[in-house]
C-alpha cells in the first residue's frame, strides 16, 4: 500500500465501536511516514482518527501556514521567517529520530564510504563504482526531485563533512543525477536501478530490502545507521527555546553522522474543540508504548530531555 495519501483509518481491521468525532488531517514529511502510518493505525483502535497524507517537509509546511491542515510534520525545524506567517503561533514538537541511509544497488558489493567519497558521489566527481572498491561500472545517483526535509538534513551533513557547494536546503540544484518524488519514490528507483546509490530514511531501506553503506564518522569509524548509533548522534542534540537542534557531524564514538529528529507542527491557538484530540494523539505519539516500536520500522526513538521537552510542548496547544 502506497504510504503517499495515506488516509489511516481506512487501514484499521479491528472494529472501531464508537468514533470519537470528525478526523484529524496533517500533511508533510515523508521521511516519518512509515511510523506516523502504524502509530495512527494503532491509535485509531481508540476510536480517534487521524489522515496524514505524505506529501514532503515543503508542502507540509505550506500546508500548515496555508491553514488548511490541523497540523504540519517537517523533517527541517520551521524558519523564523515561515512562523512568523501563522498567526495562530506555532507549537513545534521533536516525534522521533531518525537515520538518513546511503542505500545503493549493486550486488556484490559491501559498500564503505568515508565523508569526502561521499561528498564526491553526490557532486558527480566519483561516477564508477571502482573508485569506492566495487566492480566496475557506471553509477546512477538518485535525489530527490521534491522539496524535502530529508534533502535538508543529508545536505547539511555533506556540508559538514566539507567541500560540499550545491549548498544545504529542502531543494538544491543538484549537479547529477535523477529525482524521486519522497522517500517512498528515491527508494523505489534505487531498488529498481541496477548500479544507482541515493539517500533514504533507513525505514525505506528495510521496507524495499536496500542494501546500505557504512558510513565514515567524525572519529573515524564505519558506521552503520541503526537505532543505537542514531541515538548516540542525537544525544548530542542541543534543542533550542523553539525545540529545533541539529547535528550535522557529531564527534561522538559510536555514532552515525547522517541523524536527525523529525517534527510536528500544531497550532497554538485556534484549534476549538480539536484541541483536545490533537493533544490525544500527539500524546500517544511519545508514549512510552508508541515510542518502543521506533527501533523495528528502522527509526530512534526519544528518550530523556528532548522526550520530555516534547511532552510538555504538547500542552501548549489551546483551543
């Protein structure tokens, strides 16, 4: 089932005895879509509703200044230039971490990468795949055709590991390759292009069987993206009076230098009677039984200050 559209509470098979009133509707990030799908689907059992419809980070934050959405989700924290456009405030909340995955096709080959070879595969400067030890041949490097927060994050790091010029955003002007609508579109080419490599959400990679690089890390170490080396990343996250926070090549040991956090957008006032069912959902969302499942669909899950930080913004959305 295609998670684009993805309109929950159709998925549900157990029955449903009363619904608590009408659905909740949010639009963004594709990166989260995977988790965002089984947490609704699960939260749906409670009667309450929620559509999410995975369009990316770009248009679910036009989505959300647009007011056309109860809440946004963005893998890029919003800007001080888009919140001050929402007149009803902004209310900005980490729901989990994540790994951005270099996944590649090509059989036979255990793929390595340090951070400038890296840097030259999606500049265009490495174009076979002997300069990374594989068996010759060309390479196809797949993009993202869309505005989208897991371009923001990947290019933030290609920015810290040097000698990166497209420059860092939801868009670039990429200098090679081919695009792919969302995470679900870039995974899908690559599992169906021999001998191309691109950047996915690591839920991607286990949803469509991708093969993965071992990245090279600030201190040194190949590393791959998991829940453990992800966490390690992201508790070197500083958040901020907004709750945004990066860190686009953490020096940690252990750690995965492509790691990010993920975000929901709500309202802080206006909200009426949903009020109350946005909070319920959201709550759920951290919950310490939501929260545990991240690791099996290939995301990390909150823990410590920044969980807590997130559960109490909650609380900030009003009517």
């Amino acid at each position: 089932m295609k998670l684009k559209n993805l309109i929950v509470a159709g998925l549900v098979a157990a029955p449903v005895a009363t619904l608590a009133g009408p659905a909740l509707n949010g639009a963004g990030a594709t990166f989260p879509a995977p988790i965002y799908q089984r947490w609704f689907q699960d939260y749906a059992a409670t009667g309450n509703r929620v559509n999410y419809q995975s369009v990316g980070s770009g248009a679910g934050v036009r989505q959300f200044i647009a007011g056309t959405v109860d809440f946004g989700a963005t893998d890029e924290p919003i800007s001080s230039k888009e919140a001050a456009k929402v007149k009803r405030g902004v209310v900005q909340i980490p729901m989990v971490g994540g790994t951005i995955a270099i996944a590649y096709n090509k059989p036979g080959c255990s793929l390595k990468l340090t951070q400038k070879q890296t840097v030259d595969i999606f500049s265009g400067r490495i174009k076979d795949w002997k300069a990374v030890g594989c068996a010759a041949g060309p390479m196809t490097v797949v993009h993202r055709s869309d505005g989208s927060g897991t371009t923001y994050a990947f290019t933030n790091s290609l920015d810290a590991f040097g000698g990166w010029k497209p420059g860092v955003g939801k868009s670039v002007n990429w200098p090679v390759g081919i695009g792919g609508k969302g995470n679900e579109g870039v995974s899908g080419t690559i599992r169906q292009t021999a001998g191309s490599i691109g950047y996915v959400n690591t839920g991607f990679v286990r949803a469509n069987k991708l093969q993965v690089a071992a990245l090279q890390n600030k201190s040194g170490q190949f590393v791959l993206p998991t829940a453990k080396s992800g966490a390690i990343a992201l508790n070197s996250i500083k958040l901020d009076a907004n709750l945004a926070g990066e860190s686009p090549n953490p020096s940690a040991s252990g750690a995965y230098p492509i790691s990010t956090l993920t975000w929901i957008l709500a309202y802080k006032t206006g909200n009426g009677a949903k009020a109350d069912d946005i909070q319920k959902a959201l709550n759920y969302a951290l919950s310490s039984k939501a929260q545990m499942i991240a690791d099996d669909l290939g995301y990390v899950p909150l823990a410590g200050s920044i969980l807590n930080k997130s559960r109490l913004a909650v609380k900030r959305i009003a009517n």
